[in-house]
C-alpha cells in the first residue's frame, strides 16, 4: 500500500481541491447525461420518452405529426422535431 504524505496541505486547501475536483467531474457528467438537441432517437426510445406504444407512434408517423428519418432500414427520429410537436396545453 502507498502512502501519500501532504505537507504545507491545510484541511480548507484540501476540501477546495476535493469540491473542484467533483465540480469538474459533475460538469463532464452533465454534458453526457444532458441530451443534444440533434441527437437520433430510434422507435423504441420515442415510444418510451412519450409513454406510448408502437402502433400510436406509427399513426402519428402517417398522420405528418413526427417525421421519421430512416437510414440502413432503420427509422430514427430527431429530438428537436420531437420537442417542436409537443404543443403547450392552457
């Protein structure tokens, strides 16, 4: 086992160092965990951000209310187009 010895290290100094060394670490996680704005969504990720099932999402599909985009056979969504056909209710 190492040892680690901290000369001159008041206990203020070292819980500064500790809370920025968290500060930056939470600061990484936030940029991972935040969702961009151009991120792809598949079907299944899109039923389960709005609660509802395939088939529903399918009919909004045909009915122009979310637009798919496919790729390679598979169908994604964008957030944005997702966040810009909520509509605010009251």
């Amino acid at each position: 086992m190492e040892s680690i010895q901290m000369i001159n290290l008041t206990p203020e100094h070292l819980t500064g160092l500790l809370i920025d060394g968290l500060k930056t670490q939470l600061g990484d996680l936030k940029k991972w965990l935040t969702p961009s704005q151009n991120d792809l969504l598949t079907r299944e990720e899109v039923t389960e951000m709005l609660k509802i099932n395939l088939s529903t999402l399918h009919n909004w599909t045909k009915q122009g209310k979310l637009i798919a985009h496919g790729i390679g056979g598979r169908i994604y969504y964008k957030r944005a187009e997702i966040d810009k056909a909520l509509v605010r209710i009251g």
